[in-house]
DNA sequence: TAGATTGTTAATCGATTAACAATC
DNA sequence: TAGATTGTTAATCGATTAACAATC
C-alpha cells in the first residue's frame, strides 16, 4: 500500500531528525515533542506513523531506534539506490556535497558534465563523465534516479535517452517542463517559481 | 483578494513562457495550447485566469500580451522587491546565476557570506558584504526577500536579525526548519527530503 | 447551424486537523 | 482516579477536474 506523498516528506524528516536525537542517549520520543522540533502538528506524526504501521506507547512515546529503523525499512525498500547528477554547475555541485555529506539512501554514483575541466575528474569520490558516456554509465552501474540540472545539451534529447537505459525517477531542478511516459516519477523545484510566489505572498 | 498557492505559481509559469511565445508573433494563444506546452489540463488555465479576472475570446483565445501584463501587474504588485542571499556557497552562487540572466520581479541587491575571497567582490554586478553588514544593508536597501542557504552562522540567529530589520519573505534552501512570526512569509525547498520521496515514488 | 472555445459550477480527491475513545 | 498520551474517525479545507451552459 502506497504512502501519501506528504506522509513520505515527512517520515523522512523525522528520520533525519530522529538520527541526530539519538546522541541524546534518550531512547523514546512523545510526538509533540517530534511536531515541535518539525514545526508541525502532533497529529500529523500519529496519523503519519499510523499509516508506517509503527506504534508508540502511551506512557513513553516511541521507541527513537525502532522509529529510525521502521522508517528506513519503509522508505529505502530494503537498499539503497543509485543515482546521478546531470550538469556539473553551481547546482549540480551543491547537490553532490549535500550527498557526500549526508548519510542517505541515495548514492550518487556518476556525474555527467560537458566541461573539459569536470569530465574525467572525480568529486567527493565520484567521477564525472561526458555527456556520449551516458547511457553506457547509467546501465553499467545500474542507476535508476536522476538529478537534472541545466545542461548546455537539450533536456528532452538527454530525458529520452536516460529512460531507455532505466532512469525510473527524476529530479528536475531545470525550468524546462518535461514530458514523461507513464512509469517514471518526476519531482520538480524551479527556484524562479519559489521566489515570485514569495514575492506576491510575502506582501498579502 | 489573494489567490490560492497553486494559482500563483502557475500564473507566474504561463507568463515566463509567453515572454518566449510572444516573439513567434502570434499575436492570440488558446488555453489548450498554452496547457500542452506546461503538461497541465487546459480547465487549469482558464480557471487560474477567471480567478486573475483575465478574460479571452472564444474565437481567438487569450491576447499574449495583455495576458503577460495583466500577470506582471497582479504577481509583481506594481514593482519589482529587492531581495538578498544569505551564504555564498554553490546553491547561493546556482540562485544568483538564475536571477542574473533571467528577467524577474525580483532584484538581488546583496550578498552575504563568511568567506574572505567573496566579500568585498561583486558577482554579476552584485556585492557582497560579511556577515555583520547584514543588518545595515538590509535597511538601507530596502530588502525584503532573502534567500537562505546553508552558512556558517547559525541560522536562527541570523533569521531573527534579518525579520527585525524588515524581511518578509524567506526561501529557506537549507535542511533546518525555521520558526516564524506571523506575517512572514515562508518557502522551503529540502533537496534530500525530494530525493527521498524520488526513491520511494519511483518504485512504487 | 455545427464545432470549437471560454467561463463557471459542482463533484472529487488528497491533506490537514478537530474531536474523542482507548490506554497507560 | 486524574492526567497525559496514543490511535483513529470524521469534518474541514484547498486543489483538481468533470460537466456543461454561453458564446463566437
């Protein structure tokens, strides 16, 4: 049985939140206490663990190591999987250290990049290839996510390509709308479209 | 009246798309082509544009560039805001990239960073300042956007200065949740939490 | 008139939250 | 028992979309 998409966001989060608490050395968590550190509504994490399947007790809350280990079960479905980042600018570097720096369950595998001076290099342990090695890349090394960037190819040629060789799910961080087949999931953050709705909410 | 979140973004993608469309010089466009270009249901595009007050015609459709002024005036409130980005790493150098070569409401008037090789410099006719001119820059340019990405300071004390020198909108890029004051408005996009949900989704 | 399109309402669907029973 | 918390249902709210009248 599928998750909500919000339900996801949030399990993830407080697994993240959940792996630094640990050092606490306290071994159960109330879920006000979980909401208050989420700025969000206990409710939300009962009905959210509810639907994990995860319970609580009612004098000491949940148990934090169980919690951590439930969600990661649910959410990494066993393994972790392997992705890559296409387009090595500002955008795609920003992401690579936020996965190099970050225990998840997505490893970035292969960096795909027109530059002379990425391609053939390696950051944070990752090599960075051109952009002709991409489908012998993405089959070799059996990467099924991939995080777009602006490329200086064109994204609808580089998309088509990347889903015959098995790219499932997307990350589109570009401003170009893309056309996907049934069966691949797409995620999309245009960061234009975030600053114009803070600019008209910001004064409402 | 204030539109609905949604409303807004779409809005704010219909007329960066129209801005291109218009120089094919067709002067009129329907909603179904302006839905298949955004991979959206054309019931959208007029709905969003009743709720604007924008009305077409049925022979010719929407008049392109009545349409995109008739947004600019209801998205940008008259003139465009001055916003500033706090922590020069990849992602702040990925947003101003974006906001340099983009025309926007929006109008990155500063930067603010911790590292020596940036402060002091301009980037894209930009200026960037240390950390302790955050205060005085932002009353004196009248900022009131700020796009927040991971810096060395620590965040709340940073959010708590740049609300009480006059910010009201925050794009937060970081991974930590923020606790606002009514009145400001708040935008969040956590890239590890979208790939999280990428790998869930896409397996599903 | 027939066909295509706009404009609008009502139905549907998902997400949030209020309410409350059950339990410790 | 009283008080706090979990677990769950039902109500509410916002976003999407189906349906259709009005218009060219």
């Amino acid at each position: 049985m599928t998750l909500p998409e919000k339900t996801v966001e949030r399990l993830s989060q407080y697994r993240q939140l959940l792996m630094r608490y640990k050092y606490l050395d306290k071994p159960h968590i109330f879920s006000k206490d979980l909401a208050r550190m989420l700025r969000i509504n206990p409710v939300h994490v009962r009905r959210d663990l509810m639907l994990l399947g995860f319970s609580g007790s009612h004098s000491k809350g949940y148990d934090v190591q169980k919690l951590i280990d439930s969600i990661a079960i649910k959410l990494e479905c066993g393994a972790g999987k392997n992705g890559c980042i296409i387009g090595f600018g500002h955008t795609g570097r920003a992401a690579l250290e936020i996965f190099a720096e970050n225990f998840t369950p997505i490893k970035i595998v292969a960096i795909f990049d027109t530059s002379a001076k990425s391609v053939n290099n390696t950051f944070y342990g990752t090599p960075c290839y051109s952009m002709d090695k991409l489908a012998n890349v993405i089959e070799e090394k059996k990467i099924t996510l991939a995080l777009l960037t602006e490329a200086d190819e064109d994204l609808e040629t580089i998309k088509d390509l990347i889903i015959a060789c098995g790219i499932i799910g997307i990350l589109n961080l570009t401003h170009v709308k893309l056309d996907l087949p049934g069966g691949v999931y797409l995620e999309e953050f245009d960061l234009r479209t975030a600053m114009i709705k803070l600019a008209y909410f910001s004064t409402q």
